[in-house]
C-alpha cells in the first residue's frame, strides 16, 4: 500500500490512532526482516570476528554494562543492590530498569541504532536488559509489568526516520520476557522539537500535552520502554498519565544518563 495513501487522516481521534499503528507495524516488520538481512559478522565496537548475528561481543557488551549495583532512582552506585540509594529513598522516583549507564561507553551503540539505523547491536543489549530485569525481579525490587509500552515517535518524525527504535526494542523484549506490547495505548498528538539542548523547564513545556493515554488501557503495572532515559523528562510525562488512573509505571532502557553530578571524573 503507498504510504501517502496510509497517511490520510480522517479527523476523528480513533481513525488516526488506528492508521498510525497500522503504517507503525508495518514499517516495524520490514525493519525486522532488514535487521536480520544485514548483521554483520564483526562484533561493533572491536571489530574481532564473531558469531553471525550477535552485533557485540559478549567482553565488549560485559565491558559496558554497570559493573557495580546502581540505585533504580538516579542511577549512583550503591554497595548492595537495592531500590533506591539514601538520597532517592524518601521521594522514590520513578524506577528506571537499564543494564548500563549512557556516559560508560554504551552510549555510542544506543544512540547508533536511532541516529544510522545500525541494528546490530540491539538484540544483544536488549538481552542485557532482560537479564537486568530478571536479577531485579529476583531481589523482589521491581515486580513484573503486564504489559510494555513505547515512547510513541509523532507520525511525521516516524516517517522521517523510518522506524521506532522504542519499538524494536520493546517487540524483542516483548518476545523474551512473553510479556504484551501494547502498541496503540499511547499517541503522540503533538509533533514536538527534539528534547537534547533543552532546560529542564523548557523540556516539560515542549512535552506539556505531547501524549495521549488510550481510555480503555486495561492492566494495573506497565514499563514504557525508551532506547535512553536521560532526563527522564519524557517518562515522566508519560508515567503521570497512566498514574492518574493508578496504574503502576516502571521505565526499561537500554542506557540511562546519570543526574549530571553524579559522574565520575
Ligand atoms: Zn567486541
Ligand atoms: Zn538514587
């Protein structure tokens, strides 16, 4: 079907939602079958040979991932892995599940996959997180959503950009933990300018009624599930419309940016 065809709204809500997932998937599916067409056989960031289809090998991908436990809250180190370290323990934040911090080398794969489309490396850092998740889920620090939902790109950045790398990495997770993706619970209506660059307070204007939550979203415990929580301006946003119907929110990424401060030198 022509895109051109697929991207005629009607004005009503429900008929936009419906032809915006639509052309999502599809587009989606064939990024899927492109991804398996193209991995190389080199793992990304050595570049030594490796097995077909693995994108980074496993000392490389070792050496990225948080190499100590690290609060669910701010992203610090802590000593023993618990929810939340000293500082965010009274305010409990919103809990970010990510295998790896941005600034400790992940950084350039993640944002490789949103900005060159290089794909390669998403199935082995999207394990990393499942495995994170687990661990997690073991220590009973975070409890298991029922369902995954994804920063929704506004249709005109989706066509831009050809797919959503939130989704890619929600359908793999999707996959490995059998729990649903529900791709239509979320709808970008307003097409805002990129977040990087903004002040904090200018980030929660440009996304001031960015979302909408579908009316009928029916499950008590989600994760929205983004590429990298850096801010985590956008999660919040997204986080306060489901809590107002209480429903609980947890945020997975592949990567999150600590709280500026927080770094080591
Ligand atoms: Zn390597
Ligand atoms: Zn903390």
């Amino acid at each position: 079907m022509p895109l051109n065809k697929q991207w005629k709204f009607t004005p009503s809500l429900p008929r936009r939602i419906l032809s915006v997932t639509d052309l999502g998937s599809q587009i989606h599916r064939a990024v899927l079958q492109l991804i398996d067409a193209s991995l190389p056989n080199r793992c990304l960031m050595c570049h030594q040979g490796i097995e077909l289809g693995s994108g980074i090998c496993p000392s490389c991908l070792n050496a990225v991932l948080y190499q100590t436990p690290s609060c669910l809250g701010c992203g610090r180190s802590l000593v023993v892995q618990t929810a939340y370290c000293g500082a965010c323990m009274k305010q409990q934040p919103l809990k970010v599940v990510a295998p790896a911090s941005y600034h400790h080398g992940i950084g350039e794969q993640v944002a490789a996959i949103k900005y060159q489309a290089q794909l390669a490396g998403l199935e082995a850092m999207t394990a990393a997180l499942v495995r994170r998740v687990l661990a997690l889920e073991q220590l009973h620090l975070i409890q298991r959503p029922q369902a995954l939902v994804i920063v929704p790109l506004h249709p005109n950045r989706l066509r831009q950009r050809g797919f959503n790398q939130a989704w890619l990495i929600a359908e793999s997770l999707s996959r490995q933990l059998d729990i649903p993706l529900i791709e239509d619970a979320l709808v970008r209506i307003v097409d805002t300018r990129p977040q990087e660059g903004l002040t904090g307070k200018q980030r929660r204007r440009n996304l001031a009624d960015a979302f909408r939550l579908k009316a009928d979203f029916g499950y008590q415990r989600v994760a929205i599930v983004d590429d990298v929580v850096t801010t985590g301006t956008t999660a919040q946003t997204i986080a306060k419309l489901f809590e107002v119907d209480y429903i609980q929110v947890q945020v997975w990424c592949l990567a999150r940016a600590e709280a500026p401060g927080l770094l080591e030198p």
